[in-house]
C-alpha cells in the first residue's frame, strides 16, 4: 500500500514517514505540494528519510491546477523533481506530470552525462 506523506513542514512530515513505516507501508508518496518554503534539499532530506527505512519513495509536486495544496511556479517544481533523483537516479519510482516531463528529461540527461562514471 502507498502511503501519502502530506506535512507543511519537515518535522510533521518525518513524523508521517515514520508512523507510515511502522504500519507497513510498502511505499511513500512525498507530496511535496502541501510543504511550506520548498526547497529541493529539503526534498532530499525526505527522500533520504524512506531510503534508509527501505521502502520505495515517490516524490510529486502538483501543480495547483492538478489539485496541488500551493501554487509553486514551474521552474521551483522541475528543481525540486530533478533534485531528487540526483545525480544518478536514487528513487525506486518517479511520478511527474507530463507537463513538467519534458523540461526535467532535458535537465537531469545533461546532469546524467556530466556525472557518467568512466567506462
């Protein structure tokens, strides 16, 4: 079961992943829309924080079009989407709107090719 971590901050949200976890949640969605001061690193700290509980993490930022809690613009969302998967993809499943899709497979295929390990 998926289990959706919806918190405006990060102490209420890692409240949530740890309480999920406990239940037995096979996965987490980090609705990142419902977070206050969104950052991408603040993103990551969550993302880590369902790594190292071993479950599947997916991360969505809403636009608030697409039922998102706040209106952040574009550009903050593909940041906080493309800063999650890192340098190298670390997330079990991405969800991203298609209207953002595009514009994050650009930016993370160049990430992708200057942080390629030699052959």
């Amino acid at each position: 079961m998926t289990v959706p971590i919806a918190a405006k901050d990060l102490g209420g949200a890692s409240k949530q992943v740890k309480a999920a976890v406990a239940a037995g949640a096979e996965m987490l969605e980090l609705r990142t829309d419902y977070l206050e001061n969104l950052t991408a690193l603040l993103v990551k700290k969550l993302v880590g924080e369902g790594k190292a509980a071993g479950v599947p993490v997916i991360v969505t930022c809403r636009d608030k079009r697409q039922g998102g809690v706040r209106a952040y613009p574009l550009q903050l969302r593909i940041e906080v989407l493309a800063g999650a998967l890192g340098p190298a993809p670390n997330l079990s499943i991405s969800n991203m709107k298609i209207s953002c899709l595009r514009r994050i497979r650009r930016r993370y295929w160049l990430r992708c090719r200057r942080t390629r390990m030699p052959d």
